[in-house]
C-alpha cells in the first residue's frame, strides 16, 4: 500500500511532540532508557543529565492530568539527585558483573 508523502515524517511529528499523556510518559521513558544506558556504558556526563531532566521537564508540563505532572516532576527532582551524586552507580556496576 503506498503512503502519501510526508506520512512518515507525520508519524514521526506525532511521536516526538505528543502532548497525550500517554505519549508523554512514553517519551519519558525513552529518555530515562537512553541516560541509564550512557551511566551503564560509563559515557553519562553532567551535561547529559542536565539536558535529559531540562527535556524531560518541558514533557511533563505537556500533561492534563495535573496528579501525574505532579509525581512525575518529584521523580525527576529525585532521579536527577541520585544521578549527579552517583548514588545509583553500584547498581549498574553490579549488573555487568552478572
């Protein structure tokens, strides 16, 4: 079946600039994955914590259901903290000696 032009930039679009909340935890999620796996492949900088948290915020603000933007902005306060003071860092050392 042959798609319109400019479909899959479309979808793309939709995905990357959802303000549906399930889109917007979807997203979170994807932002989480990507600095948990820099921390485990010992390339995560200041910078890049700084920069997820910093995107994550602007997502968040992006929710109508203000119980949910709530709770998700105190577990990004919470998840930056222990990422910049290396708290969780024994965790992902313990999982590659697995």
């Amino acid at each position: 079946m042959a798609r319109r032009p400019g479909y899959y930039m479309e979808l793309s679009n939709e995905i990357m600039e959802t303000s549906v909340n399930e889109g917007v935890i979807a997203k979170l999620a994807d932002y989480l994955e990507v600095t948990h796996y820099k921390q485990y492949m010992n390339r995560l900088s200041k910078g890049d914590v700084v920069m997820a948290c910093k995107a994550m915020e602007k997502k968040i603000a992006l929710m109508t259901d203000k119980i949910a933007e709530k709770e998700l902005t105190k577990f990004i306060v919470d998840w930056k903290k222990q990422l910049l003071s290396g708290k969780n860092q024994e965790f992902f050392e313990q999982a590659k000696s697995k």
